[in-house]
C-alpha cells in the first residue's frame, strides 16, 4: 500500500516527464482534465495526535489497519503549468505510450 499522496505525487512526476519530452516532439498532446479512481483504506488511530491516512490499495488487498474501512474515491484534477511569475500555459506532453497505459 502506499499513501494517496505519494500515488498523487506521482502521478505529478510522471506528467512532468512526459512535459519535458515531448518539447521536441512534433505531435504533442494538451493535458485536460486528470480523472483519477481508487480504492482506499482510510484509518486512524486512537490517541492523541492520530492522523487520518489515506492508502491506496491495490486490487484483492489483504491490507489490515486499525478502525480502519475500505472506500472507492474518485478525484478530478486541473493540471496547471505555473510559470514563476504566475502566468498560466496550457500543459502540452509527448511520449512514448507505457504498457499500463490505455
């Protein structure tokens, strides 16, 4: 399992990539909305100072956590390219198709 922020960040890297190879390509794609759909385990922990995690799990996951419970989430992300000074580009990648990927 790991946490739904890792599995965001990367996610993140792997679009970044992706935009920095496809700056000589000469059929790029723009980058729309991201659709993102996973099983988590939400759990938390009794005590002072618990957090509450989100972990991704992975198909049949035999995953155990106290109080914890699976749920099925759907996210929607807005990709952006944020220049230093604030100024908004559309997002354009290239690359070669992984074999996870439809």
């Amino acid at each position: 399992m790991i946490e739904l922020a890792e599995m965001i960040r990367e996610l993140r890297h792997e679009l970044t990539t992706a935009l920095a190879d496809g700056t000589a390509a000469p059929l790029r794609f723009e980058l729309e909305t991201v659709e993102i759909e996973a099983t988590v385990m939400v759990g938390r922990k009794a005590g002072a100072g618990g957090k509450v995690r989100f972990w991704v799990v992975e198909a049949g996951g035999d995953a155990q956590l106290e109080s914890s419970r699976t749920h099925r989430i759907s996210l929607t992300l807005q990709p952006r390219l944020v220049a230093p000074d604030g100024t908004r580009r559309t997002v354009l990648i290239a690359g070669d198709e992984a074999g996870t990927e439809r």
